[in-house]
C-alpha cells in the first residue's frame, strides 16, 4: 500500500487501539438483519440494484453536500429506489461515524423500510465488526488490499458468525482469488485503484467478469450519471454503488431516481 490508503491505515490503526478500550455498546445486536445478498442479486432480465452511500467527504472528492443530515438522506434514498445505503463510519477522511450507521438504521425503521444498511469502514480487527452489530448494520465492507489474504478470511468468518454479512472489495484478479478463497458470496470491484485514486474502468471490468456466477458482483466507484448506471446495467454486474455523484446533490431525489430508471436492462 501506499499513498492515501497508507495514511488512512495508519490512522485506523490507532482508532481500532482505541476502540478496543472502550465497551462494545449493545444498542442494536439484538436488531433482525436485513440480508443483502438476497436485495442484491438480480435474476436475469431484473433491473440492476443501485447502492447509495452517505458521506460528507473523501480524498478523491474533497467536501461534499451536508444539506441533509445523516437520516434524511438515506430515507430519501430509500423512497426513491435504492436497494441499499452505504454508510461512511471514518470521520477523519470521509466525515462519517459509526453514528451514522445507528441514525441510518432507525431512520429505515422510521419509514418501513427493509433495506439493509451496509457499515463502510476500514476494517483491520474484528472488534470493528462488534461495533457494526451493535450499531445496527446488515453487512460491513471487508477490503482485501488492507487485510491481505489469511487476515480476510478470518474477518470474513467471524462476520458470518456474528450474523453480519460482507462485501469484499476487490482491485485486481489476485484480490479476487483472496476473496473467493474466503468464501465471499458479494465481492465489488472498485474501479478506483485505491493507492492512487485512479480510475481503470477496464480492468474493473475484466475483474468483474471473472466473478463466478454464484456470487453477486457489484460495480464500485465512477457512475456519474444514467449513462453510466445503463452501461454496468448492461454487464453481469448485479448491483453498483453510486456514493459522490449523489452526495454532491442537497437533494439526491430526482438525481437517484433518474438513475433507477436507467437501470433496466
């Protein structure tokens, strides 16, 4: 690693040393799980399911829109066709906390929704995996270039045996290997290389297509409008996340929905 991921390792490290001396609270472990393998997978001919993410700002975009707080935002975009939230738990880069993730799912709850809430941090130890469950989340990204192999595979596992699902975020064909190797069932490739914060749309795609067909693959990173949405849609992509474009919208209702209604295929 190196870069803006390195730094942000470095400085999760000492949260996570911090975190472990604090209780896990129990606000939300008891919570049903919404399953997102199941809101995500699309069978032939179905729309593709869009991913909208909550986040106030990142390395690669600088400051985004704070318009809305953390529930209102992810209520609106569960009223207008998302199949999931992601939700920022770092705050020191993306302005996130694992707050948020307790707002979004009480915010959900508020409304009748039942879509699951993904908690998106680094994730280094498992006691970051407590904390997900306890704030109420569904499912916790698990990205395979901070753990390495041996180390995602027990992340993975322990997950499962929390009751929480994952979605392992994959860059390139040997990260896809670690993922199926740990039994992953949602793996997204980023087409954003995480050291530089480049885009390769292509080897995305070639990543993408090597995903056996029992898994549910998901596009991450770079959809800025219909276009792009109809253009994964088109793919074997099953679901993609859609984080900056919707975050620099006050309002991201009439943006989601014009991306919902690119999602046919």
């Amino acid at each position: 690693m190196s870069g803006v991921l390195d730094a942000i390792v470095a400085a999760k490290e000492l949260e996570v040393e911090a975190l472990l001396r604090t209780p896990v609270a129990a606000q939300g472990s008891h919570l049903p799980r919404r399953n997102m393998a199941s809101s995500l997978r699309r069978a032939e001919g179905e729309p593709l399911r869009l991913i909208a993410e909550n986040k106030r700002r990142s390395p690669s975009a600088g400051a985004l829109s704070v318009a809305l707080s953390t529930p209102d935002r992810v209520a609106r975009y569960a009223e207008s066709g998302a199949a999931m939230v992601s939700v920022l738990c770092d705050e020191e880069f993306f302005g996130g906390s694992w707050d948020d993730v307790a707002l979004a799912r009480r915010a959900l709850a508020s409304i009748g929704s039942s879509i699951p809430v993904l908690a998106k941090e680094f994730i280094l130890h498992e006691r970051q995996l407590f904390e997900a469950r306890a704030c109420g989340a569904d499912a916790v990204l698990l990205i395979a270039r901070i753990s390495g192999k041996k180390a995602l595979g027990e992340l993975h596992a322990r997950a499962r045996s929390l009751g929480i699902e994952s979605l392992v975020e994959v860059v390139t064909e040997e990260e896809l290997e670690w993922a199926l190797d740990a039994r992953a069932e949602v793996i997204g490739v980023n087409a954003r290389d995480l050291d530089t914060l480049v885009m390769d749309p292509e080897r995305a795609a070639r990543v993408l297509e090597a995903i056996p067909p029992a898994c549910v693959p998901v596009h991450l990173s770079g959809l800025k409008g219909p276009g792009d949405v109809a253009r994964i849609a088109g793919t074997r992509a099953h679901a993609a996340l859609v984080g900056e474009t919707l975050m620099r919208e006050d309002d991201p209702r009439v943006l989601l929905a014009a991306l919902v209604a690119a999602t046919q295929t």
